[in-house]
C-alpha cells in the first residue's frame, strides 16, 4: 500500500514537471506521424458535422465479421497466442505465394521473399 502512495505522489509531481520542462529547441521542430494528424483531422470534421467515411489506421466503421471473429477465437483456443516469425509464418508465406502464382499468371512468387508483416508502412 505504502508503494502505491509513493508512486502517485511521484506520478503527479513528474506530471506537473513535465508538463511546465521548455521543450530543447530541436525538439521544437519534430511534427507528428501523418496517419495520427489524418485521424485528428477527420475527428475534427466529424465533430464539426461532416459525413466523413474513415479508413485510417485500419480501424473500419463496421464490426468484424463474424467468421473472422470465430476463426480468431478458434486460433487462441488451440494455443495460437503467441507471436510468429517476423515475416510471416511458413504456412502463411507459402499461402501468400501460390495465391499470386495462381491470380497473376507468369509470376513466380517464391515463399521465401514473401513478408507479411502488421503495420508494415
């Protein structure tokens, strides 16, 4: 119990310091990640009445369907909570790249230089 007071304590006199520190002159100049400013801007429209259809930052307007959900709680009921290969899991991978050798005749699509990444920009 003693910690957690100490800790608040601690929290809001780091708050306050941080809040009142002069930012260092090269700092002044960093701007925001445009994806973040996009989402501002769209937010302020919203709220100023406009009919804005948001696609940013892959958070849709509507629920997850419902067979992705359940493919999802499938994958964690049978152990899959942990993270995979960076690029991808060789199952994946290897799904990826038959699917462009079959849509996109001519194309020799090797699993090997197949990534899948969350995030990727």
């Amino acid at each position: 119990m003693a910690l957690r007071g100490c800790w608040t304590r601690f929290s809001k006199a780091a708050a306050r310091s941080a809040s009142t520190a002069p930012l260092a002159r090269r700092a002044r100049i960093l701007r925001g990640e445009g994806t973040i400013e996009m989402v501002a801007r769209a937010l302020a429209l919203q709220r100023a009445g406009r009919d804005i259809i948001r696609m940013e930052v892959g958070d849709p307007d509507f629920n997850t369907p419902a067979h992705i959900t359940a493919s999802a709680v499938a994958a964690l009921e049978s152990g899959g909570t942990h993270y995979e290969a960076a690029g991808g899991s060789p199952a994946l991978r290897q799904t990826v790249a038959d699917y462009l050798r079959r849509t996109r005749p001519g194309l020799q699509a090797d699993p090997d230089k197949v990534l899948c990444m969350p995030g990727g920009k």
